[in-house]
C-alpha cells in the first residue's frame, strides 16, 4: 500500500511542475533510461498489484489515507482538521 501511497505524492508532485511550468529537468530528472525505468517499474509492480486483488487484500481505493498505527492514534499526537 505504500507503493501506491508513493505514486499518488509522485502525481501530485507531477501535476504542480505541470501547473507552475516548472522543467523536471531543474529537480535533476532526465529523459536517460526512461522507458527502461517505466518497463522495469511495471515489472516490479504489477505483481504485487495482482498478488493484492488476488488475496482479497484490496478494499477500495484510498487516497488519503495513511497508513498511521493504532498507537500512534491513540496517543493523542494526530487530531482531526476539523478541530
């Protein structure tokens, strides 16, 4: 799930170089190698994805949530936007 978690900031981060005209090339990212990145990443990815649908282990898509432990919670550190 952090897998996922990764790509969806990498989007994010994605869309903000689109929206602001910034070059991937000014944060040190080059065309060099990409379709062997992009092949090499599926290849890594994709069986994990279908391991996930195939154990039952997926229950919907969730953007926003983190993955934050139950201790965590219950320690009081996080608290809701809303208050």
């Amino acid at each position: 799930m952090t897998g996922v978690q990764f790509g969806v900031a990498g989007l994010e981060s994605t869309i903000v170089c689109m929206l602001r005209k910034e070059k991937f090339k000014s944060f040190g990212l080059t065309r060099k190698n990409i379709v062997k990145a992009i092949i090499e990443t599926i290849g890594c990815f994709l069986p994990y994805i279908c391991y996930v649908f195939a154990s039952g282990q997926f229950d919907g898509f969730h953007p926003f949530h983190i993955a934050i432990t139950d201790e965590v919670i219950a320690s009081g550190i996080t608290a809701p936007i809303s208050s």
